[in-house]
C-alpha cells in the first residue's frame, strides 16, 4: 500500500508539473507570453505589463458610426479573437482627437504576434515605431500597401478639421468626402497619416488596448 501510494503521488506530482508548463506556454490568441502573475488591482496602483495592438482583419467604409462605432468594432473583433481588455481604435474625428480620447500607458505595446512597437505611449507618438503595425487580432499578416483610417497625424492629434476631410466625422461612406489614412507596414509618421481615400472605400482600423 506504501509503495502503491508513492507511485500515486509520483503521479500526481507529475500531472500538476504538465499543468503548470502549459499555463506558462505563449497564449495562440494572443502570441503574448500570459505567465500566471499575481492578480493585478488597479484600485492598489497595480498596472498591466503591455498593451496590445493590432490591426483590423477586417474593412470598413467611412461611415464607422462614429469614433464610438469604431471603438465598438474593435472590441468586437477583439472579443472574437479571444483578447481581453478594452480597446479603442487609432482614429479622430473633425474635433476630437486621437491622443484626447486614448490612454497613456507608461508600459510597451505589442502587437498580437509578440513584436513591440513601442516601448509607451511617448514612444508611440514620436514619429518612429519599432515595427508597422501590419498583424491582425488574430495574428495574422496583412499584405503590404493596405491602409487604416485615422485622420490623425502621428502624435495623435487631427489631421483634418473640415467634414469633407473626416468622412464627417467617420459618419459617411460618401464617395464625395475623404479621411487620411495611415499605412500598415510604415514605421515613420506615415504609419498614421499616408494619404488620403474616398469615405465610400473600406479601409482596415487600428486598434489600442486601453
């Protein structure tokens, strides 16, 4: 019976082992290394190591239902991809600006694959990303040339006041009005301000973890 229960626990002992080396394996969804850490309370001072970024698998013409519709597409695709947090999209109106309605985190943003692009928020908005912001929620590359709405310079702020500008406000998908968009797979100012597209053309978004 003695050596019977040694076995047992030799056995259990190895089980509780394998549980703890797959819980400490990098997260599919994410790419992200999701190490069981302590709990983290924010109400204590407590923040979370990163910030996740990605860009969306999916496109969108400019009517996006306003910068809260487009904060809402990003928690969705988030949501259907397994990531958790809040995210709001890379995106201002005619008057309210990205770097207003985001938060500054004083930790690196990563994308879905693992690559950091930034080492914080200042590191963000400096005109210089580590890497483009090219992967999708899923983990997924997107191809090269492919465009995201912004309407914002790279520090954040508006790019273009005027409605016509704005796809007003990212409110219409009129093939009469425009918006600046940034491109994937650039890693100067041109990640958030390349060019501009008709509001009736489907562009994919960024989206920040908040």
């Amino acid at each position: 019976d003695e050596a019977l229960s040694a076995v047992e626990a030799i056995l259990e002992a190895d089980r509780i082992a394998e549980e703890k080396r797959v819980a400490a394996k990098p997260s599919k969804a994410t790419g992200l290394d999701l190490t069981p850490r302590e709990p983290c309370v924010a109400a204590l001072g407590c923040a979370p190591e990163r910030k996740v970024v990605f860009v969306s698998s999916q496109k969108y013409a400019g009517n996006l239902g306003g910068l809260a519709g487009a904060d809402d597409k990003c928690n969705e695709l988030a949501r259907a991809a397994a990531l958790t947090g809040t995210f709001k999209a890379w995106l201002s109106s005619s008057s309210e600006s990205a770097a207003s309605r985001l938060s500054h985190a004083d930790v690196p943003y990563f994308l879905t694959n693992g690559t950091k692009i930034a080492n914080g928020w200042s590191d963000l908005v400096d005109g210089g990303l580590l890497a483009g912001i090219h992967v999708t929620e899923r983990q997924d590359s997107v191809p090269a040339e492919q465009s995201a709405w912004s309407n914002s310079v790279a520090t954040g702020a508006v790019a273009s006041t005027s409605p016509n500008a704005s796809c007003a406000s990212f409110s219409s998908s009129s093939s009469a009005m425009m918006a600046a968009t940034g491109g994937v797979d650039f890693v100067g100012t041109a990640w958030s301000q390349r060019s501009k597209k008709a509001c009736s053309a489907p562009q994919r978004l960024y989206c920040i973890e908040q």
